[in-house]
C-alpha cells in the first residue's frame, strides 16, 4: 500500500528570469509548479493542506524567505519549506533549519540537487497528510475500532451486521484471539433495536471455578451457605438486551446444559428458585478457534453447537486486511498515552512499512500493544520518512554542511581557490571540514 504521490510546488522567487528558468526545469521534471513574485500572493494561496512544498528565496524584498517560513510555520508546522540563498553562509543554514526550514540550498547549485531535496520532502508532505486523513476517519467513523478500514472483509462484515443486527436468532461469532469478536458482538447490539438495553459480556473462561452456574444464573437468599443475599446473574442481567458469551467452548459441560435451556427456553432456574424466570434477551458467543472442533474433542455439546450456529460470523485477522492497519494504528495511537513531553513520534515510511508487513499474529491487541510503545518513544524502528536515520538539529546541521561542501566542489570541479572565494571561510578551516566529512577535491576534478 502505496502512499499517495503529490507533485505540487509553490516557488517564490522576485528575479523573475531565474524564476521562471527553475519553474521550467522543474515542470520538465514532472512538477506542477505555481510561481510567486513575493511572499504575500503566495500566503494567500497556501492553506494547512496544501498538497506539495514550498521552495523560496530567502533574500527578497518586502517579506523575506524567513519571515514567510514563520507564517507558514504558524500555519502548518509539518509543511516543508526549501529556502535559496545567493551566498553559502552556513550561518545561516543553521538558523533556518533551526527555524523549521525543510532544506537550504546555495546558488550556484546543481539543479539534482534541488530536485532530490523536493522529491524527499514531498515524500514527507505525503506521509503527513496521509496520516491526518488516518486520524480524521478513526475519529468521524463512530464504529468500534476493530471494524473500521475498507478492506473487502471488514466491509462485507460491516454489511452483514446491518442486515441481521435486528433479526432475532442467536449468532456464533468466531476469530483468532485479539482479532475483535466483541466489536462485532457490540455493532450486533447498538445496531439493532435492543440498543437501549443492557449489553451483557461474559468471559466465559475467567468465570470463578465453582460459583459459575451463581454467577450466570444467579441465586437466592439462603440457597447455599454463604448466600446472605439474593444475587441476580449475568443472564437475568442481560434481560430485554443482549447477552455476550465470549469463549463459550470454555464453559464446562455441565453449565452448557443449563445454558441450553435458556437458549431453547429463553428461561433460567436461579440456585434455590422455587420456579424458573423468563428472560426476553438475544445470545452472542463466540470462540477462539472452530466450535465444530471442539464439539469433536468433546469440549463442546453437540446441541449446544447447533443451537448457536444459527447464524456464523468470521471476525478476519489483521493479516488478511493489512491495507487496514495503518489506520487501525492511528486510531489506537491517539487513544495512548503520549511521553512526558507530550510530544508522538512521527509515522514515519518505515513505521508504515512495519504496519503493513508483520504478521500481527496477536492481532488488534498486539497493534494496540505496539501503539502504546511508540507513543512513549519505545519503539524505534531506526529509520526517518525517506530512509535516513531520524536526527536531531546538530546531526541535520551536519549532514547540511556536507551537501555545501560537496556542491560546491561539484560545482566548481575540485577547484579549491575557487570553493574558498565562493564559501569565504578560512583555508584551514575549509580543510578541516573537508577531513570531518570524507572529502576529497580530486574526486570532483573533471
């Protein structure tokens, strides 16, 4: 799954010989390019999603190039600016990237270079707009989490939980574990006229070994010792709504007779009750693996199978929706706890990718799991949205003064006089930075 490809670009630029020269070089690159004389008609074209980047000159009159990265700062701090220069000042290199800049590139500079930095930074722009539209969906769907996305599965369950959610027979509801069968059990209920009625889960494996037909069915006064008070059961609680029995081939043989009786019956016997009680309710179950397998094993009462597999419902695994996940894992992000600083890391290409190829055999729950430890920071999957280790501002400042250094050279063929008259800086010093970098002037000589 693909990330949508954008090609916009606003280039601001007052020389209008040199703007309209990198307009046209950048439209026979596959660009589509909209041209500015100054920084204020562009402003009033750029809105919080505009769909490319922004490439300026820093030096114009008026609005410079650093006043207009403000605004735009102001206006979307993850929009990226590349800004031009006539001088290669690493000064100021550094206080523009310190200011949010994108990317600073020189003049005279190799027009590759210019286009490389676009295609990355519109690679970025893509990510970050798909990860807002990510997060709109998640927080407009109104649906339970483990059922949104578009995948053909999950839209043909979402379809048939529409059409039965009303109907009257009971459902089996099967799927790995952590893949979301009370999603759908929940869907079940609030879709359909029950809704206003208690929606009753029980996990039938965590059930007390030995008060369990108490708890289901409920007891009275004195029916056992220790029965100081009459207690109403998960049934009868669950009366004119829905009753959720989740792992149902769990529950032990003996209680699956019981339970058979208020299916067929739609009645229980309480522990001590002089009579049985009726119950109008709707029974959901579900199971971890296939019900006829347990009924083989012996697990599982064949009548018990038979009356609850009226209608069969299959929760898919992430695995078999994957283009899903990427806004399952939005949604579940801005549900987590963030680090201290209040700060989410960045879905970056190579969290995507992650998303998109691992086999998630604990399904939703590992994804929630995963979300919650990239919030805090504890997950770092080592690489920024184009391939490259993320960075902090001294490493990017660094990573600058190379492609300086290595352009000029380019752009000169090796010529040292002519790099120190254009970069004005020492010749030790210009020596030195070359050694800090692994550069050589003989390998650019032509």
């Amino acid at each position: 799954m693909d990330f949508p490809r954008l090609d916009a670009v606003a280039l601001i630029e007052d020389d209008d010989d040199f703007r309209a020269a990198l307009a046209e070089r950048l439209e026979l690159a596959g660009l589509s390019v909209r041209t500015f004389h100054s920084a204020n008609p562009a402003l009033a074209e750029i809105d919080a999603d505009f769909p490319g980047v922004v490439v300026s000159a820093l030096r114009m009159p008026g609005m410079d190039g650093r006043q207009l990265l403000t605004r735009l700062q102001t206006l979307d701090s993850a929009l990226p600016v590349i800004l031009i220069t006539g001088h290669g000042d690493i000064a100021e290199a550094v206080a523009a990237m310190s200011a949010g800049a994108y990317d600073f590139v020189a003049k005279p500079f190799a027009f590759e270079r210019l286009h490389e930095s676009l295609k990355r930074a519109l690679e970025k722009r893509a990510l970050v707009l798909d990860n807002r539209r990510l997060a709109a969906l998640s927080s407009e769907a109104g649906l339970e989490l483990p059922l949104l996305g578009e995948s053909r599965a999950i839209r043909a369950l979402r379809a048939t939980i529409a059409q039965i959610a009303d109907a009257r027979m009971d459902v089996l509801i099967e799927g790995e574990t952590g893949a979301g069968k009370e999603a759908v059990a929940r869907a079940l209920h609030y879709s359909g006229r029950r809704r206003p009625q208690p929606f009753v889960a029980v996990n039938c494996g965590a059930l007390p070994e030995g008060l369990i037909e108490s708890e289901l069915f409920g007891h009275e006064l004195g029916a056992f010792a220790g029965a100081m008070r009459r207690r109403v059961g998960h049934v009868e609680r669950a009366h004119n709504g829905t009753l959720f029995l989740d792992a149902v081939d769990s529950m032990p043989l003996s209680v699956q007779v019981k339970m058979l009786r208020v299916l067929e019956e739609r009645e229980i016997h309480p522990i001590g009750a002089d009579t049985p009680r009726a119950v109008d309710l709707r029974v959901l179950a579900s199971s971890t693996g296939d019900l006829g397998e347990a009924v083989a094993d012996g697990r599982v009462r064949e009548d018990l199978y038979y009356r609850l597999n009226a209608v069969r419902l299959r929760m898919p695994p992430l695995r078999e929706r994957r283009e899903d996940v990427p806004l399952l894992f939005a949604c579940l992000l801005a549900r987590a706890q963030v680090r201290a600083d209040g700060v989410t890391p960045p879905i970056t290409d190579a969290v995507r990718s992650h998303l998109l190829e691992a086999p998630w055999p604990g399904n939703i729950r590992e994804l929630s799991h995963f979300a919650q430890r990239f919030a805090l920071g504890l997950e770092a999957l080592g690489e920024g949205p184009h391939g490259e280790p993320d960075s902090g501002l001294s490493e990017r400042v660094s990573q600058f003064e190379r492609r300086i250094l290595h352009d000029t050279l380019e752009t000169f063929g090796g010529d040292i006089a002519e790099a120190l008259l254009h970069l004005k800086i020492p010749r030790k010093t210009f020596y030195d930075k070359l050694k800090r970098h692994n550069l050589k002037p003989g390998d650019f000589r032509r």
